[in-house]
C-alpha cells in the first residue's frame, strides 16, 4: 500500500548529498555544510518515516561505503569481555527491513538499501523542533495505536513546522 499524498518515488528522486558528509554523525545533531544544514537519519523505520512525510524534496542521499561495526560481549563465570566485529551483510539485511516493515505498516513507499539518508533543514529548524512537534501531534492518540494511525496527525504538524520556516 502506498501513499498517495506524497510524492510516491521520493526516496527515489532523493538529491545527492552535497560533498561528503562526515563519517560519524551525532544522532539528531545538526550537520553544517556550505549547501546548508542537514540532520541523518537513522536506520530506524520511524525515522525515515519523518524525513519522507515532512518534505520529500529535502530528501538527500550519499552512498553507504562505511565498515559499521558490532559490540559483542561475552561473559563467562570469571570475566566479560568486550570486542567488535564488523557488520555482516546479513546483519545489514535484518536492519534494512526492519526499517522498510515499519514503512509498509504505516504506507509509505520503502527505503532503497546501500544509502545514508539525510535531510535538509530550513531556516533555523533543528531536529528537536522536528520531535517536539511530531510528540505533540500524536499525543492524544490511544497508547496501542497503531502506527498507521499517526501519520495524518505527524504529516500534517511537519508540513506546518517546514511551512513556517
């Protein structure tokens, strides 16, 4: 099922990110670059929810080319030991449609997979603005909704958030 109201091929249509951006990100941070200010979305199905529903055109992508890396810890009766491994492709695969079931759920086109998604922030917007609205319009929604439920209430306060700057 997808949503019609939106561009359909948003993710598609995505520009590509000016330069390159920086390997680590702080989640929900502001990024400055000469082109403007961006936020990175996660890999989480709620946050490429937001960044679709509040302005496609804003949408940008960069290919993902960084080695992530995986905590393992290990206990056993005499010590725990903690090391890193990288992220298999498998692991990738599990997070990738994680983030695409919860699109399909709520009836947005799915995420492509291989890209960092990013978003470009107008005027003096941050991501806490983003949040605070997104929190405000769906706090009177019954505790078990279901995530479906919330976008006309989340598209609408972003379309008014990005509106307004």
């Amino acid at each position: 099922m997808g949503d019609t109201s939106a561009a359909p091929d948003a993710w598609d249509t995505a520009q590509p990110f000016p330069g390159s951006p920086p390997d680590i990100s702080d989640r929900r941070h502001t990024i400055d670059t000469p082109d403007g200010r961006f936020w990175e979305l996660s890999d989480s199905g709620w946050d490429a929810m937001l960044g679709y529903l509040a302005d496609a055109a804003t949408l940008v992508r960069y290919p993902e080319t960084r080695q992530h890396q995986v905590e393992v810890k290990v206990s056993d009766s005499t010590r725990e030991r903690t090391f890193f491994v990288p992220r298999t492709a498998d692991d990738q695969a599990i997070i990738d449609e994680a983030a695409n079931s919860y699109l399909r759920d709520v009836g947005l086109p799915e995420r492509p997979t291989g890209y960092r998604w990013f978003q470009r922030l107008p005027g003096d917007l941050t991501v806490k603005d983003i949040d605070e609205a997104v929190y405000a319009a769906i706090k009177h929604l019954p505790l078990d909704h279901h995530p479906a439920e919330a976008v006309p209430a989340i598209r609408a306060a972003l379309a008014e958030l990005f509106r307004e700057r």
